[in-house]
C-alpha cells in the first residue's frame, strides 16, 4: 500500500470512523448488473480505494460493507458514495463486500447504525475519487479545477469539453490521495433522496442465489443438530445406531452437549436426527412461565442498591400527593423467528477456516470462531450472504460456531442448518420484563415517578436513563433488577425500546385521562416543561424534535376529531437517534376491534432512500402491531411451549392496517431507522384498543386481554 493510500486511510477513519485500504479487486464478479445500465461491462477495472472501482466504458462498481438484513444498506449506502461521486446510478454496479477489518469498521448490522455511522466516510470516499478524477482533467487541459464542473460521471469544461470517468479513471488513480475534500450541499444531492430499487431485487424475484440457505459447494456435507430439548438439560448419552441407518446419513458426531449428523441433503440429516436416542439430565431449574411471572413480579416491589437516575425525592413527594397512580406492565420471551432459518456454511482445514452465511456480526463471530478452533483470526474469513430476517437473532452467530466445530470434527465442508422447531426450542429470546409505574399528583400536577424494572439476564432501561419523561418531573428515579436466568436472550429489534415503550405510553394515556387532559397536550406539557423549569441530570432527547413529531403527527391525523367509528390512539417515542410518533385508528367490526389505519410521523434527518426508508418503517410498524397483538411465547419445564408457526402467532396480511408516512424534511445526518417505529406501534394500538372497549392493557399479548371473559 502506498504512502497516498495510507494518507487516504488516516483521513477518512479520522473523518468518519471509518478504516480504509486501497486494493485491488480487479475480476471480481459483480453481484448485481442492472438491466438499466447503458455503459458495457468493462475489460479492465481500475481501484481507488475500498469503495470504488471504475471501468474503461465509465461504469462503476461500488462495494456495500455492511451485511444486508433487509434493510437495504446494500442499495442505500452505495448511493450515498455515488452521490458525491456524481456518477449516474444506471452506470453503478454493487457488490456486497466481504468481511475484511483493514478495509472497514463497523460491518455491523445492528442498532439501525449502518447509515448513521457510514454517513461521513462513504461521503468522503466518493468526494475523494471524484476530486482526483477532477485533477486527473485539470492535468489533461491544463486548466483549474474551476474551470470543470461534474455529473453523471462526465467531467466538463467550462469551453464545452467533456472527459468521462472511464476516460481518466487510469491516470486519476495514481494521483495523491488528498487530505482534505468538499462534500456536495444537501441542496444539491441529486441520487440521496430520490428513490432506488433494491440493486438485489430481481434477483429475490427470479430466485438467484442470494441468502445463506442457497449456499452450497460441491462435496459439502448437509448438517443438523441435536440440542437439548429444555433449559437447563445436558446430554448423558446418545445412541446413534438407528441413525446411522438411515440412506444417506455419512457421520454422527458427538460435539458438546449436542450431536451433529452428516447426510447428503438436509431432509436425511432431519431423518437421521430423528433417529437418534438421547438421554438427557437435568442440571439447572428447569423454569416455567409461571416462575417468570412470579419472580418480575416480586422484584417490581422493592427498590434496587444503586438506582438508574435520582432527580429530587421521590419519597417526600409520593408522601405529600394527593393521589398515586401505580399500574404493572408485563411482556413474555420472545423467538426472533426468522423467516430463514438459521444456517451457515465452513471448510476448516489446516490452513484455517472459510466461512460463508448469513451474519450481522461478521468480525466479531470471526474472532469467537478463531478462538473455538484456537487459530489466528486471520486464518478465518467470512464472506457474507443476504439474510432472509434477522431481528437480532443473527447478532450472536451460535450457528455459524456450531458449524465450525463441526467441519472440524469431521474434517470436511458442511453446511449447517436449522429446522424451524430447532430455532423455536433453542434460540436467542427478547428477555421477559416487567415495569412499575407510580406516579404521584398535587394540586393537578405530577410531582413524582418512580419506574422500576424487572428484566430476565439483563437490564433493559438501564442504558436509557436519559429518557422521557425525565427533565420534566422534578422528583423522578429509576430502579433496575436484573433477574438471572439459564434462558438465552440477547437483543431483539429495538432492544431496550420494543417493549418499555408500549408501558410507557399506554401508561401515559391513563394519566392523561386521570388528569382530564388530552393525550397530545400532556405530552406537549412535560416536554415544555424541560425548557422552562429543567431539572436533574441531562436528558438524551431534543425537545423541539420530540414535539415536532408529536404536533405533526396530531395535525396529519385530525387528531382529537370526532371520526363517525373511529378510535385514536396516541403514541410518540425516541429511540435509535430518531423520533418517531404514531397515531392508530380502530374500528368495531362485528363487535371485534380492528386496526385499520397508522399514521405515522419521522423524523430521521435526511432520507437516503425513500422507498426504501418506507418499507423500513412499515416493517417495524407491522412488526410492533404483530407482536403486541399476538406474541405469546410460553415455557414449561425449562422448554417452549411452540415448536412452528402453527403455535406461534404473527400477525398475517390481512390483519396489516394501511399505513400513511410523513417525513419531517430536514438536512441533518441521517439516524436510524430499522428500528425505531416498532417500540411506539404497541403503545398507539393499545390506547386506541382503550378507546374503542374502554379496556386498559397491562401485558402482552393483547389478544389475551381481549378474549378475557369479563368478570
């Protein structure tokens, strides 16, 4: 790498946290050629830099580092590189980039930070090519980098001269890389903003080779495995005869407390697993829905050692109230249940292990792999597929280890793979939580609240302290319990947020209704509140985003309108930098409740890509109405109670509302945006249920509640 190169590195890491390497990736195949692209594929590729590749014709091919969960980071940071480069977006070619730690940072698909921290980096790699593209023409007719302005990648001089980047691409590379570049003004952005199809659409559509399930090299063994079928359980011994048996089964293999079997195809791996005789013992407790319940429950009732945040005194405050207001929110574990399931295929040999398969943390599970076969990690490469769902589950890459030790053991490529029932029985889960409301009022106003948490191997408020309402109360505390458990759980979409946001707000309607104010004004009130009297520590949140959200999303909806059958409910929540707020409409229909309508209001700085960034939020809608309606994940004896779909409900299409999206305009950095509209969906849903039978929701599901025989 030469000394440019190295300059360019320091550069953008330091601009944008982002590592880059220049290299060469001359003849790779591009994932994705549109039918759209006018230029003809070119003989020769010419590098800049991790991102960017340009062909002789003037086509371009641009690297995506982050995995692609459906999101559609494969599309939309692609175009913010394209952007600054001011090449035409027929002419772009994508291509996933492989896992590789010099190149880039972060190749992380979580926390919906893809797009916010690649923002600066992906800017600055495509404002660099294109400068030294500007250069290479200054040289060429020996003019002013004022003299040449570019679009569509074609450079053009001021007397009416044109050079495409194809024509200059050679000549530019070798140029020194600078330190310093101009990125474009919002105001002048000419792809961000404008809607892109997925660059991998027609492919899902014509059933190419995308996800990890369609992974497969030739004499690879198909792998499943047999975990054990409770929590708590460990293997005493297995008799692997009748397995054996079966045509087509090539190996059993002991790994653990589980037990690998190797066929030629996956449906004779699932019949020699069958096959096997298991003896399992119990190790641990063996714990149940009820135990879950109980404990959250009894933990909710005390105050913990050291509390989250103390603004004032809570105490004095409840002491001195008029009234108390106490309510107990309650939600079960959650599956992630993908629509993949999981999978993963490795090749370890001496040399090291070759991985390939669906992933969200590729470095690192590159590291944990590493440390399982007890090489370098850099004898361990990853290469990542399209992942068909992955809501967290895919963070943690258990399978892509199992299939590791596997390959090892057995001393050849195998692709491991998940049956539903696999996933359900032995998955990562969203913790089961509880949350204690209690507020205190005098003389009309509240004057304390106290929340307490109770959450299975974790704490789920305790990295959010800085919430609302805190700022506006001034005797306001937070208590944490974190509850051990032989449960794994792990971050499920919108951790922390998916399902503290639904108690919250729910909790919020009711104080509103306590209080004779309408539910939008008492919002509006405690954020005023933060301005004109703060108090306490700092808050994480802008009150002037928050209630721009709140009173957009009330004007758009005609909020507080009398609808002839209609019944609002109001929510608004802050997570993952972005605010979001949600008005759900419902309607009796044969004496049910049915949601009909979401309006929902954004506000995510500027918008990449915005047919994308609306799937992004109509996905995270339906998913938070799905599962606060329906999911209800049980256990008994330390095993789940719902082995497939036929057990676990999700919410079906023709239960989806129609769902309207504005976008507050704006030229701020982009935030997240994968997660943020499921956490208030549950909230808005639930006050609007509130509003049609008058029935308060204290737990999820709520299709529990409803179907309660009254009295």
């Amino acid at each position: 790498m030469n000394t440019d190169r190295r300059n360019f590195l320091k550069v953008l890491s330091v601009a944008g946290g982002g590592m880059l390497v220049g290299f060469n990736i001359v003849g790779c195949k591009s994932d994705t050629v549109p039918k759209e692209i006018m230029k003809a594929f070119p003989k020769e590729w010419i590098s800049f830099d991790a991102f960017v590749k340009i062909g002789e014709t003037g086509l371009v091919t641009i690297l995506s580092p982050n995995p692609e969960i459906g999101q559609n980071i494969k599309t939309s940071m692609p175009m913010i590189i394209a952007e600054e480069l001011d090449v035409a977006w027929k002419d772009v070619v994508v291509e996933q980039a492989p896992l590789n730690t010099e190149w880039y940072t972060r190749q992380v698909a979580g926390g919906s930070q893809s797009i916010r921290k690649g923002w600066d980096s992906l800017r600055k790699a495509g404002a660099t090519v294109r400068h030294m593209l500007v250069e290479a023409a200054t040289k060429k007719w020996e003019c002013t980098a004022s003299d040449c302005t570019t679009k569509d990648g074609i450079i053009t001089h001021t007397d009416g001269r044109t050079l495409g980047y194809g024509d200059l691409a050679s000549e530019a590379s070798k140029l020194t890389v600078p330190e310093k570049v101009t990125l474009k003004d919002p105001k002048d952005f000419r792809i961000i903003g404008q809607s892109k199809k997925n660059v991998d659409l027609e492919g899902i559509l014509t059933g190419k080779s995308l996800f990890g399930m369609d992974y497969k090299e030739e004499g690879m063994a198909y792998a499943v495995a047999l975990r054990p079928p409770a929590f708590g359980q460990v293997l005493e011994s297995v008799d692997d005869t009748e397995a054996r048996k079966v045509n087509g089964v090539t190996d059993v293999i002991k790994f653990g407390d589980k037990v690998a079997v190797l066929a030629t195809n996956t449906w004779t791996a699932m019949k020699g697993k069958k096959a096997l005789k298991a003896v399992w013992a119990q190790k641990e407790k063996a714990e149940s829905s009820a135990y879950h319940s109980k404990t959250l429950v009894e933990h909710l009732q005390k105050k913990s050692k050291k509390p989250r945040r103390v603004d004032g005194n809570v105490d004095k405050a409840f002491a001195e109230s008029d009234e108390i207001i106490d309510r107990t929110y309650e939600a079960p574990f959650l599956p992630h249940a993908c629509m993949e399931p999981m999978n993963f295929f490795a090749d370890v040999t001496a040399e090291g292990a070759r991985m390939v398969g669906p992933i969200q943390t590729p470095e690192w599970t590159q590291s944990r792999i590493a440390k399982l076969l007890e090489i370098d990690k850099e004898k361990v490469s990853i290469a990542m597929t399209r992942m068909g769902g992955g809501f967290g589950r895919r963070l943690y890459g258990d399978f892509a280890l199992e299939a590791a030790e596997i390959s090892s053991l057995a001393k050849k490529p195998v692709k491991l793979v998940f049956s539903r029932e696999d996933d359900m029985l032995a998955g990562t889960y969203r913790p089961a939580s509880a949350y204690r409301f209690k507020v205190g009022i005098k003389d009309g106003e509240i004057t304390a609240y106290h929340l307490t948490e109770a959450c299975f191997n974790g704490e789920m408020f305790g990295t959010m302290p800085g919430n609302f309402p805190c700022g506006a109360i001034p005797n306001y505390r937070v208590d944490c319990h974190k509850i051990e458990s032989n449960i794994t759980t792990g971050a499920w979409r919108a951790p922390y947020a998916n399902f503290l946001a639904f108690a919250e707000q729910a909790f919020l309607d009711e104080l509103a209704q306590k209080l004779g104010k309408d539910a939008v004004q008492l919002r509006l009130e405690l954020l005023e509140k933060t301005k004109t009297q703060p108090v306490g520590e700092e808050h994480n949140y802008e009150v002037d985003k928050y209630a721009g959200v709140i009173k957009r999303a009330a004007e758009v909806a005609d909020w507080g309108k009398a609808k002839s059958g209609v019944h609002q409910g109001f929510c608004a929540y802050f997570s993952h930098n972005t605010y979001v707020a949600e008005v759900a409409e419902v309607e009796m229909e044969n004496d049910v409740p049915v949601v009909k309508k979401i309006i929902c209001v954004v506000d995510c700085g500027i918008v990449i890509n915005p047919i994308a960034a609306i799937n992004q939020i109509e996905g995270g809608i339906v998913d938070g109405i799905g599962h606060a309606m329906y999911g209800d994940f049980r256990f008994e004896d330390g095993q789940t109670q719902s082995t497939n779909y036929h057990q676990y409900r999700l919410i079906r299409m023709s239960e989806t509302p129609e769902i309207e999206v504005h976008f507050i305009e704006s030229t701020n950095d982009p935030t997240g945006l994968g997660e943020p509209t499921l956490p208030p969906a549950g909230g808005a849903v639930a006050n609007a249920l509130f509003a049609a039978t008058k029935k308060r929701f204290y737990r999820q599901p709520f299709l529990s509640v409803l179907n309660e025989t009254p009295g």
